[in-house]
C-alpha cells in the first residue's frame, strides 16, 4: 500500500491517502497507521475511533464532578430562608421586601450558579478538543452545554461509546454528584418547610 506524504510534524490527525482522494487515514504524529474512513461514509466503522483510543480525559471526570461545586450554595440558600421565616409568611408587606430585597448571599448564590454554569461550557470545550486530537470521529459537541450540562454528559457518553467502545463512566459519576447536589439543597428546603410549619402551629 502506498503510503500517504505528509509532513513529519503534522499533527496527529486524518490526511488524505492521496491528492484529492476521499479516503482518510490516521497520522498518529509519527506514523501512519491503518485506519481509515471515507469522507461523506457514516457506517459504523467509518466513525470507529484508532483502536486503543481513549475516551476518558481529565476534563470529563471534572466536568462530572462540578456538580458538588454547588454544594458550596447550601449556607447562602439556608440564609435567603431564615430570612423569610423570620419575617412570618403571614405578613405579606415583611414578606414582599424580603423578597425583594434578598441581600448578599442571594446574589451569592446567583453568582455561584452562573460560574458553574460557564466553567461547564469551557470544560466541555476542552474535552471536545481533546477527543477530536485522538482521532474521534465527530464526538459530542460541546456547544449542547448551553442547553445544558444534564445534555452534554449523556450525549457525549453515548456518542463516546459508539465511537470508542467506552465513556458512559464519567456520566454515572455525573449523575451520582448531581444528586447529592440536590439531596443537599432539599434538605434546606424541607428545614426550611418543617420551621415555618413548626412557627404557623405554634
């Protein structure tokens, strides 16, 4: 088989096999190796990534673990609550402008959960890179994180499995953090639930 010219610093990737040839084959930074897949081809084998390919990178197991991140929320919501049942659920003026005027830790809490949200889209960014520098053909995008990050750990597991024989690790520990993380925030809510119960009774 002729081998396909390219640079000796080409970084790893899929070249032609020839000139304007549809064939791809993979580079692996040193050498040619013998997979291949034709452009416009979308069998199964065509998006099977190099055998050996691993779709496990640091990146994801952060990203699957980000979630407790918003453990960090817990004290500032516990804080928002005591306020309104200080105020007595029953005096609506008191109530209103709480609400209203929640105070530093609400917006604590806010910005937590935005910066969360935004390391996720950057995470997910890098991962994505990082799977396409191995060889995986049309991994998840990242871009579905916007939507949001439940999205981008199931479907990148899924297309990480079909392309790798692997990935669907990182969404167990994905969802196992997700629920601790609301498991904790319920626990404020029903605190929070028990004590106005607890001062209406009283």
């Amino acid at each position: 088989m002729t081998e396909p010219t390219t640079p000796a610093a080409a970084p790893a990737g899929w070249y032609p096999s020839a000139p304007g040839s549809p064939e791809l084959r993979w580079w692996d930074g040193t050498q040619w190796t013998n997979h291949s897949h034709t452009l416009g081809v979308d069998s199964g084998q065509a998006l099977t990534a190099p055998a050996g390919t691993s779709s496990n990178t640091v990146w994801i197991w952060i990203f699957a673990i980000l979630p407790l991140a918003q453990l960090a929320e817990i004290p500032f919501l516990a804080s928002f609550y005591d306020r309104l049942a200080a105020v007595g659920l029953t005096n609506t003026e008191a109530l209103r402008t709480a609400e209203m005027n929640p105070g530093s830790g609400y917006l604590i809490l806010q910005a937590i959960g935005l910066l969360v949200y935004a390391i996720w889209v950057v995470i997910a960014v890098v991962d994505y890179n990082v799977l396409k520098s191995r060889g995986v053909v049309r991994p998840f995008h990242w871009a579905w994180t916007f939507l949001s990050a439940w999205v981008y750990a199931i479907g990148r597991a899924v297309v990480a499995h079909r392309r790798t024989g692997s990935g669907y690790a990182p969404m167990g520990v994905f969802i196992a953090s997700a629920a601790i993380s609301v498991i904790g925030v319920l626990v404020v809510v029903f605190s929070f639930v028990a004590e106005v119960v607890q001062t209406a009774g009283s």
